[in-house]
C-alpha cells in the first residue's frame, strides 16, 4: 500500500483500502497474517515505523510459530495497537492501551468463537491447513483485524479522515 492522504478519504474508503491492502499482502504471499496486519496499519499511520517494524511480527503467524495458539492476525493487530497507545521505558501505561486491547480479543472472540488459531482453523486439518479454503479463511480474518483497528483509529481522531474538520467545527458551534 502506497502512503495515502487520509485526510482525501472517507472512513469508509479508507476502511476498505486497509482491509483490502491486507488481505493482499497475505494472498500474495509476501506477507503472512501478523506481518500484513502490522505493514499495513504502519502504512496507514504514515510510517511511524521504520519498514523494518514488520520484522517484530514474523514469529506470529499460525498462532506464533505454528504451535496454534493466539491467532497471528490479532497479534499483529495488538501489534498495530501498540503503535499508537504503546509507551516506552518510563512512561506511565496508557489504560487507553488495555481498553482496545481487550476490546480486540473480545470483537475477534465475538466472531469466531475463539482467539486461538487451532480453534479458528479447526475445519481444516493436517494437510489440509494448506489449503486454499483455510488460507482464504485467514486472509480474511487478516483484514477484518486491520480494518478493526483502522477503524478504532479514525473513531479516537489518531487518522484523520477527509469531512473530519468539517464535523469538528460544525460541533463547536
């Protein structure tokens, strides 16, 4: 995804740019779930991030090195989250950061029952985890956890998005 002017965009389409860009970069193969997720917020943000960041998300896809467990898309999104409401050493926790934390578990467990990649992939199994069905399965897991969080940045004014000055001052008054 190519750095964008959000400010030309509508949430809408913004939305669908991020969760359409994720879900590419999986599908093409040049990223897998943690990975798209995390390129594509930084990407999103403006690179905040050095495009290096991604590396720190390599060990997460199919529930972090293959063992299963949390599902690589929501590690990448709590990942992405870290972005914005993260703090380094000596800053206090930001409860901003638990709030969307936790509130991304629960949309991810509200939806598929489960946070734990074995569970969410349980229809396919041994050899069939390659396939297609299943990979199709988590790109699209992939791109509604960036779409998630895109949209929880846009709502909590952190991507400011085209009319958004517009509602602002029609507010004020």
């Amino acid at each position: 995804m190519a750095l964008i002017n959000t400010k030309e965009l509508s949430k809408h389409e913004i939305l669908e740019k991020v969760q359409t860009d994720a879900e590419e970069l999986f599908r093409s193969g040049k990223f897998f779930c943690s990975e798209a997720v995390v390129q594509t917020i930084n990407e999103v943000l403006n690179k905040p991030y050095a495009e290096d960041v991604v590396k720190l998300a390599s060990g997460f896809p199919i529930g972090m090195g293959r063992a299963g467990c949390l599902c690589g898309a929501v590690s990448g999104g709590q990942m992405a989250l870290g972005m914005v409401y993260g703090r380094v050493e000596g800053e206090p926790m930001k409860d901003k950061m638990f709030e969307k934390a936790k509130a991304l578990h629960d949309y991810i467990k509200n939806e598929y029952q489960a946070n734990c990649c074995r569970v969410i992939t349980a229809d396919w199994q041994g050899e069939d985890f390659k396939s297609q069905a299943r990979k199709n399965h988590c790109i699209s897991i992939t791109g509604r956890v960036a779409r998630w969080v895109a949209s929880e940045f846009i709502d909590d004014g952190q991507i400011i998005v085209k009319g958004f000055q517009e509602r602002s001052s029609a507010d004020v008054q």
